[in-house]
C-alpha cells in the first residue's frame, strides 16, 4: 500500500541502495558541523544573538532532527549501539536549542492574537522582529518583544503584559540552559559522534546492498496508520467545536484529544525524512504534504498557546478584567486549534485522492 | 429578478389578487383571538404557567409578528392611518411577550455551553425543561433553570450561578412587564383593533383588483439587497476568525458587525410572510430559505448570549476564576455566531443556485 503510494511520484524506479543512506547522513552531518561552526564564528555564547546566530542555531537543530530522525527509521541497517547511544543525545540537543525560540514565537503569537481581538489595526511590527533576535548563545538576557500595548484595552493590556512577564522569564531560562548545554561536555560528545558520521557511517554489513524503500515504506505506514486513528469526519465538519470541549475542565494538564495530533506531526516529518534520503534532491515537492505538516505545526503551536494562556490565569491576585481576557485568548487560541485540524483534513484528503 | 426568483415555484402562474391578502390577515387574526383565548382559558394571568400557556404565548406572538408584517409590505393597498396606527402596537406587543423566553432561552443557551466546555458529559435535562415552563402569564416568578453543577469545575460553577442570577432576574421582570401588558388598556385596545381586521380588513379601493406580485417581490430585492452587502466570501471561509474582533476592544455596545445580519435575518422574515400570503397553505416549503432563516436565529441567539457572557463579566468583585470562565463562554458564543454566519453563506449559495 504504501510501497504504492511512494511509487507514483519516484524519479528512482528501481531499489535505493544503502549508498543513499550514507550519503544523506554524511550530507546532514557535516551540515551540522557547518552551522555549529557558524554558530561559534557569529558570537555564540559571548556576543550579542545576531540574525546569522539564530540562523546557525536554526541550521542545527534541522540537522539535528534529520540525523536522528534517519537512524530511527533505517535503525536495522545501522550499528546497534552506536545509534541507540545517539539518538537520545541528539533529540536532547535539539529539544535544548528548540526551546528558546519556542517560547519567543508563542509571546508573538499571544500578542498577535491580544490586538486582532482588541480590534487593534496597528498590529506592532517589534513584536514580529523580536523572535528573530531570540538568539541562542547570546550573552544578555534576551530582549522580549516589545508590542505597543498603547492599543489594546485595560484586560487585555493586562493580560499582555502577564503574558510578556512570564513567558520571557521562561524564555531567558531556556537562553541560560541552551548556553550551558552548548559549553557541556555532552554536548561535545555529540559534536564528536557527528564529526565521526560525517567521515564514516556505521553501517551494517547487509546495508550497502539492501533496498532502503521497505523501511521508508514502513515508516509511512506508521504515519497512515496514526492518521486513519485521527478524528478526521469530525475534523472536516468546520466549526464542530471539539478543540474547546474540556476548555474549562479542571484539569490543567495538556488536552489529551491533542495528543495522537502531535504524534503524527512527528510521523509525518520521519516520512518526509525518509523520502528525502530516497530521493535527495530530487523529492518531489509534495504540495498538500506540505500544507498537512505547516497544519500540524499550527495545530501544536496554537495548543502550546492557548494552555499558556491558562496557566497564566492561575497565577494568583490577577484582576478579573485580566482573567477575563485570558478566557477569551485561551477559547481563541483553542479554536486556532480546531481550524488547523480543519486544514490538515483538507490537505490530507487532497494527498490520498492523489494516491491510485 | 426578484419577480424571476419567485416565479420557479409558483403554485399560481399569474397574478395574485386582493383577497388573498384580505384572507391571509383574517386568517391570522383569528388565530391571535384564539391563541388569546386559549391563554386566558388556560391560566393566563392567575395560575402557574403551563405547556399551554407557553404555546398559547407563542402562537400569540406569532400571529402578532405575521400580521405586522404584512401590514408593512402590503402598505399601499390597506388604509394608510389604520395600519400605521396598528403597526408599532403589535410590535410593542410581540416584543414584550418575547422577552421573557429569550431570557429563558439565553441562560439555557449557556449553561448548555459552560457544561460542554467542561466536558461534563451529564448535561442536565432540568435546563432544558426550564425554558418549557417560563410561561407568559404564571402569576409566581418564573421557575429558573435549575442545572446539575455538580459537574462543572469551580470557574464554571460560579459563572454559571451568576449568569443564573442575572438573567433569572431579567427574566422574573419581563415576566412582570408582561402580565402588566396583557392587563392594559394599550393590550385591549390591540386586541379590538385584531378583533375588527378579523372580520373586515380596511383595504383600500384598488386593492381588491391589484396584484400583490410586486409589492412581494419588492420585499425580496429588499431581502437580496442586504444580503449582498453581508461579508458572504469571508463568511465562506471556515474559522475566518471575524466574529471575535474586537472580543476584548472596551466598547460595551452590541458589536457593530452583527447588525447587518439581524436585519437581514428581519428582511428574510418579511419575505417568508409574503410568500405566505401569496401561496397561502399551498407555499412550496424552501428548504435553503428555512435553513438560512435558522442559521440567522442561530446567529442572533449566539451574539446576544456572548454579550450576556461578557456583560456578567463586568459585574464587580467576581473571582478571577468566574471572569476567565465568563471570557471562555464569550468567545465561544463568539465563535458560534461566526459558525452561524458560515451556515448563511452555505444555505444562501445554495438558494441562489437554484435560482435560473
């Protein structure tokens, strides 16, 4: 089935041998190296974050990702030990470095969302350019966004300003904690393992002659099977307002409805992984695969908001007017979440009418 | 166009005479007498309101509503001062028969949502019940809705009884104002002026051989025209996120945005009484013309329980706990109405596919 479904649009007709495995780890690895090397020239941990630090930083986690990613799906092709030592390393690094500018795109997110429902038309253009300077490796404190408040209502001024106050302290303790993670002799071990892969791949004996399309085939079934598990007829009916059920229950732990979501972002970006170790280059751009994945991202993001959003409205002595504008940011962000399911059964059901 | 729109499903080809409109009228005020009566009969002003009381108060307010109407889009061809005269009585009349059950209904409304968005899987059948027996004409105050709190987190609890108490409240003095009103002389006066068009309906000299075809199809380009001002592309778009601007902005006002669609929900009234006349008994039932009726009461309920939510909010030293839950409810309620609006736009392109 999935074998099929790779089929149509493969510039390689035949089997993939485990050459291309080798290759693209090779590739990812000393792509990392690169931007580690960028990384350290642009300032890293001692100057000021500039864009080119973030964009190294960027540069590594995507490699990072990609690294893992590739031996946990082509795992039997690989050396045991070695790469079940090294996924764990990698996926702590890269949750590490992700974590900084995590919480500075959901305070953008957070203040975009205060504006549109305060009606304010001056949307402020600093809070779009203080993510870009949420720079790992910067010496100082991060400098939060700066929105003008000026515009927006007494709650929701509040509300902004509760929101700026909390999320840039967890923002400032992610700079601290990537910056101690990068000068750690952990993370030195696992800049060693990538620059042993970048000159020699460990694979198994049988690798070289093996057909890599099975295993990708494998983790693409993992992904269908994880979607045909989402709640999609639900999720096609626009407005069915399942994202906000639960939205004032007691309980203040992460939505479980949202969890098999999260797991098949995480699936779809293994499949998109194994594809490009396929194809290399040559993948095909595949438009609604495209949009299901920016979906996902959309989906977690506004989750992570609209649970931020709650938590801070727990913070103790806050004013009601404060409060109030904090249920309607987390009921907003919620529905944010209802739509981006919308999006991704739209994209989804594009992608398997495409399928023969 | 109009006239082209009516003609498809034209039970009578050519034109439609004077009588049926003199008929229709007499049709209609008899059903008020008797509704009248029915409630006098069945407890009216003395006992506790009962099923029939409620029905009798609805097919009251539903013939006052008819005969208004029509008084309006028939103008030309009944006495000038006689139905200008009559006109705003009825609607004074249908308007304080209303309120108590939009009270009722509201609050039902949103004890509904508060116990969803709780995922409280016990919705209580009480609540529902409720709304049966907020009787016009029960000489006690009215029974409030009594919904299982049980079930509700503590946010969700105290705003619930809040929005319990107030609208209780509002609802125990429409009750008031509405027995007074079924007591006056300005009542009497109504009910003679419904007791004479019963039996002899002043139309003037030409109206007995004019076709009411174009003052029907009038009413329609006026239905059409406002229907082609509303924002049909953008409510097109599912989670287009407009009915929640300016959900924070301090304006206490009704939103601006809503009125276009209240009049048009008015508008798509006055042309269903007209098609009434017109077919009489014989009117082809259109199903995408009810749906959009539905979808525009949907929309009003929707819009007046977010500002109920939002005007509770406002009510000084409430918990924080209570304005986060009121803030959720708002914006749900919000949403909704943006759900309703996509529901318009999907029932009206439809209508007007069908149409050559």
């Amino acid at each position: 089935m999935a074998q099929q479904h790779l089929d149509p649009a493969d510039p390689k007709a035949g089997p993939v041998a485990g050459d291309s495995l080798a290759a693209y780890l090779q590739t990812q690895a000393t792509e990392f190296l690169r931007a580690l090397r960028q990384h350290r020239e642009t300032g890293g941990a001692t100057s000021n974050g500039t864009e080119d630090t973030v964009d190294a930083a960027r540069a590594l986690r995507r490699s990072a990702r990609r690294i893992s990613g590739t031996l946990h799906t082509f795992r039997p092709l690989l050396d045991t030990d070695w790469s079940e030592g090294m996924r764990p390393e990698l996926a702590w690094l890269s949750g590490t470095l992700a974590r900084e500018h995590a919480y500075a795109a959901r305070l953008e997110r957070l203040m975009g969302a205060l504006h549109r429902l305060s009606g304010s038309s001056a949307f402020p253009a600093q809070g779009s350019a203080a993510v870009g300077t949420a720079a790992t490796g910067a010496s100082g404190p991060p400098k939060g966004p700066t929105p003008e408040k000026s515009n927006l209502t007494v709650g929701a001024a509040k509300a902004g300003a509760l929101l700026e106050r909390q999320l840039t302290l967890a923002r400032t303790r992610s700079h601290s904690a990537a910056l101690q993670a990068l000068g750690s002799s952990r993370f030195h071990a696992v800049a060693d393992s990538v620059a042993v892969l970048a000159s020699e791949v460990p694979l198994t004996q049988a690798a070289t002659t093996a057909d890599l399309k099975p295993l990708a085939a494998a983790a693409e079934d993992r992904l269908t099977d994880a979607i045909s598990g989402l709640p999609l007829v639900s999720a096609g009916h626009p407005y069915n307002a399942e994202a906000l059920v639960h939205g004032l229950s007691a309980d203040t732990a992460p939505q479980p409805q949202d969890a098999p979501w999260h797991q098949v972002r995480l699936l779809l970006r293994l499949h998109r992984y194994a594809r490009e170790v396929l194809y290399g280059a040559d993948a095909p751009v595949d438009v609604c695969m495209l949009s299901a994945g920016q979906a996902l991202d959309r989906h977690r993001d506004a989750a992570e908001a609209a649970s931020a959003a709650a938590s801070a409205a727990r913070t103790p002595r806050i004013a009601p007017a404060t409060a109030y504008a904090l249920g309607v940011l987390h009921a907003d962000q919620r529905h944010e979440v209802e739509a981006a399911r919308f999006a991704f059964q739209r994209a989804w059901s594009r992608e398997t009418v495409g399928t023969p």
